[in-house]
C-alpha cells in the first residue's frame, strides 16, 4: 500500500491588504502602476513562473525589463511578478488602495505601496472580519 504525503494549499488566506498613501495622486499612480505590469505579465505569461520549481529559470522579458525601467521600480523579482496576475480584487478610494485575494504571497503589493510611500496594514479577513468590511 502507498500512503501519499503532501501539502495542499486549500485553506484560503482571505487576506486584505491597505496602502494609505499621503496623496490620492499617489494611490492613482500605483494604480496604474498595478495595471500596467499586471498586462506585461499577461503578455509574457508571467504567472507560470510561480510554478517554475528552477529559480535560475526566472528571467524578466525585455517588454517587462523596459516597463520595469520606466516606472522606476527595482525591487520586483520575476516571481514577484506572478502575483499581479493571480486572482485578486483591487478597489482605490481617494488616497487608499485595497487588496483582497486568498493567495498568501502578496509581495508584490506590499513593495509597490511602500516604494510610495503608503502605510500598509495586511490582515485576515478571517480573523478580523468586522476590519474587511470596512476597509471596501
């Protein structure tokens, strides 16, 4: 008899995510920022890196190269990248910017609210419900 032994990842994270920024121009630009990169990696295909078990395969595309450049953001790795294609929701109200996504890894998020200033707070839904829905 074999006796399969493994980790799933089922258990969803609900998590949420707050960048307060000091100016509603600066939640814009991350924004926009977001949404940009997000459409590069869904050109490159990014996403299937986050699977890719050999790290030395993780490259940047020359278009997300460029991109990378002109936005002025070098803290990203080509893992990272894979985040801004996974499923998440992403609301902007004034100077804030919401995240909600069941994925754990959110790095990405959190270095592109900081490079701008923003004060994150990150936090489970499931245990601060009463939090999440005030953060929308």
């Amino acid at each position: 008899m074999k006796i399969w032994s493994g980790y799933g990842s089922e258990h969803s994270m609900n998590l949420v995510l707050i960048g307060k920024f000091k100016k509603a121009q600066d939640a814009e630009k991350v924004e926009k920022d977001i949404e940009k990169l997000s459409e590069q990696a869904l050109k490159d295909e990014t996403h299937s890196f986050v699977f890719d078990p050999d790290p030395k395969d993780l490259r940047f595309s020359e278009g997300m190269l460029s991109l990378l450049r002109g936005l002025r953001l070098n803290t990203l790795g080509p893992d990272e990248i894979g985040q801004l294609v996974s499923d998440y929701r992403l609301e902007r109200e004034d100077d804030r910017i919401i995240v909600k996504t069941d994925e754990a890894d959110v790095s990405a998020f959190v270095k592109l609210f900081i490079e701008t200033g923003a004060k994150v707070e990150v936090f489970s839904a499931h245990d601060y419900p009463a939090d999440s829905a005030n953060a929308s």
